[in-house]
C-alpha cells in the first residue's frame, strides 16, 4: 500500500487551485487563486514521491519539511501537517501565497524533473494553514517564564516580525519600531491584494501583539526616536528595515508630473484598500483609472504595478522591460496573470526620456537586442540606433528596484558598518554587526529579495539574539 501511495504522480496529474476568470478578477483586489478542496489538497499531496533526497526542502530557504507534512495531508492528518509546517516557518500562509515557489520548492521538485509535473507545494500550504486559522490550531504564543530583557526591533516587515515570534516565545519582552501606521512592511503596503489579502497579514500582528509584542508606529528612527535611544532601552537591537529607497531613471524629464515610483504607487492603492482617505490617489496622481500607463521594469514589482493599474480601469497598460520575456527576472507565473489580464509587454525596450514637459504625455523608448553576456552569463542589451519610437502615457511607474537607504547617516550613527553597496554589513551566520548587541537581518543586509530569505534571517537572527542575552548574563552574573 506504501508503494502505491508514494508511485500517485505517475496516475494523478498535477492540479493548481483553479484561478477567477481574468474578465472578472481584474475588477477587484482579491486573490485570484480559489482554495483546494479538503479532498483535491490530499490528493495533490499524495502525489510527492518521498524521495530519499528531497531537493524542495533543500532549496527552500526555510528548509521546510515538505515531505512529511505532505505526506501528513494526504493522510488526513492536517492539524498534525499544520503544526509540522508551522515549526519552520513563522508565515506558512504568506509563504504560501506569495512564494516563487516555481524558482525554489516546486522548481526543484524531483518529480517535476522527470516530467511528471511538480507537487503544488505552495497551494497545499496556504490550505493547511488557512484550514488552521479556521479551526482554531493556530495556538496563541504563550511563553513559558516571561523574562526581563528587552529587545527592539526597527522594522515591522517579515523579518522584524518573524524575530519578534521567536524572541516572544522565548519570553523576552519585544518592541517593534515601524515608520508605518500599521505593521507587515511590504507585506501590508507594497504587495496588492489580489496576491496577499491584508486581513492574512493582520492576523499575525495580532497574534504577535495578544502574545504582549509592542508596537511604535508611526516612528522615523532618526527623526521621532533617536537609533541610541532604543539602543538605551534594550538590551539588544535587531535592524530589520529593509530597502526602501527606489532606483530612479536617469533620463530627461524623469522629474514630470505623472512620472512616480512603484512603491508610492501600490502604497497608495493598498491603503485605499484599507479605506484610507488618500490625497494623491483621490487626486488621480497615483491613480491609473481612465490613463494610458506605462510600467518600466521586468520583476516581481513591475508585476504588481502593472496589475493594479488594470484593476484600477487604465485605458491600457505596457510593460516595458530591456530583455526578452525569458530573461525576465520577475516569476513567470505573475507574467502569465498578467497577459491574461490585459497587460501588453514590450520586450527589448528601455526609455530614452520622457514627452510633455511639466507634466508627462509619452515616453521615449529605445529598441533593444541582447548581446554578449555579462559576468552572471545574462546576454547585455544593446541599444539599437535610429529604432526610437514615442509610446503615448499619461502614467508612468518606475519599478526598478530598490536600494538601501543611508541608516548610518539618516540615523546619526556613523560607526555602523556598511557594505560598498550601502547594506548593513554583518556576520553571514549570527547577523551580528560591528556594534555591540545590534544585529541586522532581510533585506537591509542582502538587499532586495524574497519575503521567505526575510523570514529565515529574522528567525536566525532571533536565536543569535537570545545567545548573546544568555552569554550576557553568564557575564554579568560572574
């Protein structure tokens, strides 16, 4: 019977949770992807092979035990497939929702290279976890013996709060520093709802702060608190901020009206989403109803950007992107929700400039071909001359990526050690930085990356943490 159950993939086909019709899940901001059936979730889980190396675990940042808790769904044990997914990874529900799990677990899925068709790990984890919400298995987090010392964290993104998890369980009492009026970080304002439904996101915030995590919103460190206030405060300080600071163009008319960044432009709409009063977009200048808009940059970001404007009723939406669509950074799947939607992608296009003067009427764009690779062995585009052409815009969003802010200057702490790049510099494992009891973590010491690297280093940074305040009071004891 084992062996029958362990050879399904070769019998069940692959099956992801069917999707909304594009007509009608691009008038609204709720997710797209309908949920698995308690019966369709065990059947696509009965599907992983148990293979003796498992690579989705390996190349997952978390290290997931995927296989068991499959094999736990497919054997009806779901409260037990919960807890085992829930003891890796803080956000199995976000995870996954808005993994790539088509780069990392599923791209490595032993059956998917022998041309089965992987297992939809990413699907049958957002339903366990869902089902878990549901069914009242998300336990609060009560620690055993609550502690006196204090840590502060400086950002309430992914990382900040999957620290913030491990350190209250621990009972050590936690401070989350945000800039934000309200948690999550990108999770909450830069990621649209048709991929990530807030109230997914709160319901951790709330776990986190029933189990007694504080929160000081509204807070620019460096402005209304000073970095050496909360150094003061705590006996250790964890620097989860991410990168907020967005790549500009460097073009000829870059500073139009009409001409904004991405992460202005989903902060907008994801706080309308809220019910928030927000000037800008009520004024129509983060708003892409009626406009022909225009979205430069081929990631994950450009992805949101370009399927908020369809929701928002653009007259027409292009994606304008310097390489071709196989060389796109951003993950495939978002490309193809997007086709279907009505998104035009204009490949080996870049913009020269833009039309209009004060106020944008069109952008310059220039042809591109790919030439020789690069160091990383992507083929460089070229420009080609006498190929230029105006594409009419009345929107533009730049969504190119983002860089580190400068903390050590913003913050008034000139001995925190950055990297060239202007990252936190700090140690691979324990995330440790030159200064003593802060560390940093996610996007601030990688750059911009994924939501589940986030996770991972916030939850690494957390037991580093808790060493050195078990180390500190050997010291002080002494």
């Amino acid at each position: 019977m084992a062996v029958q159950r362990m050879l399904k993939f070769v019998s069940l086909g692959k099956e992801t949770p069917e999707k909304r019709p594009a007509n009608l899940r691009s008038e609204d901001f709720h997710e797209i992807y309908r949920q698995f059936a308690a019966s369709k979730a065990a059947e696509q889980a009965s599907r992983c092979s148990q293979c003796g190396v498992p690579y989705c675990q390996t190349h997952c940042p978390l290290h997931n035990n995927i296989p068991d808790w499959l094999r736990l769904t497919a054997e009806g044990r779901l409260q037990e497939a919960y807890e085992l997914s829930q003891a890796t990874n803080t956000f199995p529900e976000i995870c996954g929702r808005i993994c790539p799990q088509d780069r990392l677990c599923e791209g490595n899925c032993v059956i998917e290279q022998s041309g089965h068709g992987t297992v939809t790990i990413g699907a049958v984890e957002k339903y366990l976890t869902d089902l878990a919400w549901e069914n009242g298995w998300v336990a609060p987090i009560k620690p055993g013996v609550d502690r006196g010392e204090s840590v502060g964290i400086i950002g309430a993104g992914p990382g900040g709060l999957a620290a913030a998890d491990v350190l209250r369980r621990a009972g050590v009492q936690v401070t989350v520093y945000d800039r934000y009026d309200r948690a999550g970080g990108l999770l909450t304002y830069g990621i649209p709802g048709f991929k990530l439904e807030k109230p997914v996101v709160m319901q951790r915030v709330e776990q986190l702060e029933a189990a007694g995590v504080q929160f000081v919103l509204n807070c620019r460190v460096g402005e209304d608190l000073s970095f050496d206030a909360i150094r003061g405060r705590h006996d250790a300080v964890l620097i989860a901020t991410g990168v907020y600071k967005s790549r500009d163009i460097a073009a000829p008319g870059v500073g139009a009206q009409g001409v904004v960044k991405a992460l202005d432009y989903l902060t907008a709409s994801n706080r309308k989403s809220f019910g928030d009063d927000v000037a800008e977009f009520d004024s129509g200048e983060l708003n892409a109803e009626g406009k022909r808009v225009v979205v430069i940059g081929g990631g994950d970001t450009a992805m949101d950007c370009v399927r908020t404007a369809i929701r928002q009723g653009a007259v027409s939406v292009k994606c304008l992107y310097r390489r071709d669509k196989a060389n796109m950074p951003g993950s495939q799947r978002e490309v193809q929700n997007a086709e279907e939607e009505g998104v035009d992608f204009v490949w080996l296009s870049a913009p020269k400039g833009f039309t209009g003067g004060a106020v944008v009427e069109g952008v310059i764009v220039q042809k591109m071909r790919l030439g020789a690779p690069d160091s990383s062995g992507r083929q460089m585009p070229e420009v080609i001359e006498d190929a230029d052409y105006i594409e009419p815009a009345d929107l533009v969003v730049q969504a190119l990526g983002f860089e580190p802010e400068d903390l050590p200057g913003l913050w008034g702490v000139k001995e925190l050690a950055v990297t060239r790049w202007g990252t936190i510099k700090a140690d691979f494992r324990s995330h440790a930085t030159n200064l003593p009891g802060v560390y940093a973590a996610g996007d601030i010491v990688r750059g911009a990356s994924l939501v589940v690297w986030a996770i991972r280093d916030g939850r690494e940074a957390a037991d580093a943490i808790l060493a050195y305040l078990a180390q500190s009071a050997v010291v002080a004891a002494e």
